[in-house]
C-alpha cells in the first residue's frame, strides 16, 4: 500500500458519495450522503497537507469506476468496504501518530455516515 493509493480512494469517496447523493431515493440517505462529501473535503485536505510537511508531495492520482446508486445497502456495503480499507491499510501508510488522529476523523465520519444510512425517514 502506497500513500497515492490511499488518499486516492478517500478523494473516490467523495466523487462517489456526490453520485449516491443524487442519485438515491430516500431522502436520509440524500442528507447523510451530503453531511459526508462537505465533511470528508477538509478532512482529506488536512491529511494531505500535514503528510507533505514530513513526506514528498503526493502525486499521480488515480480513480477507480464511479458506480451508480442501486440501493441504500449497496451504499451502506461500499462505506464499510472503505471503513475496512482505511482500517486495514493505514499504519503502512502513515505510521505516525498525528496522522493517526486524522485518518481517526475520517473513519469517525465513515463510520457516522453508515450509522445515519440505516435510519429511515
């Protein structure tokens, strides 16, 4: 795992939220979808610029295919597939304990974000 490839599918995340966001039918979904992209931009912002304090600039960005919305489930599946991926990948990453704590932030919000998705309304 290489720092490029994690903070690649953070800023996926995003992308893919925005399209889940438009294109779900439950308006809970619609609001925790929202919440999600305005708050990951700042987080993802934050762990970028502190890494390039102690780390060479990130470069070489890739995307993986955006999905369209098919049900909240799906949704709910792909955050827990990040929440595992972030959980899984990011000591080998960014061992350092400040950039702990910011990646904590993000998986706090992964995890706020599947909890509001199983809310009806």
């Amino acid at each position: 795992m290489d720092q490029v490839t994690f903070i690649s599918a953070l800023k996926h995340s995003k992308e893919q939220s925005i399209i889940f966001h438009h294109n779900t039918d439950s308006f809970s979904e619609h609001k925790a979808l929202n919440i999600y992209y305005e708050e990951i931009v700042e987080l993802i912002d934050g762990l970028v610029e502190s890494a390039q304090g102690i780390y060479p600039k990130i470069t070489g960005y890739m995307n993986e295919p955006f999905v369209d919305w098919q049900s909240t489930a799906t949704t709910i599946q792909y955050f827990k597939d990040l929440y595992d991926f972030i959980a899984t990948s990011r000591t080998q990453v960014f061992p350092e304990s400040f950039l702990q704590n910011q990646i904590d932030e993000i998986a706090a919000l992964i995890a706020e974000t599947m909890y509001q998705l199983t809310l009806k309304g």
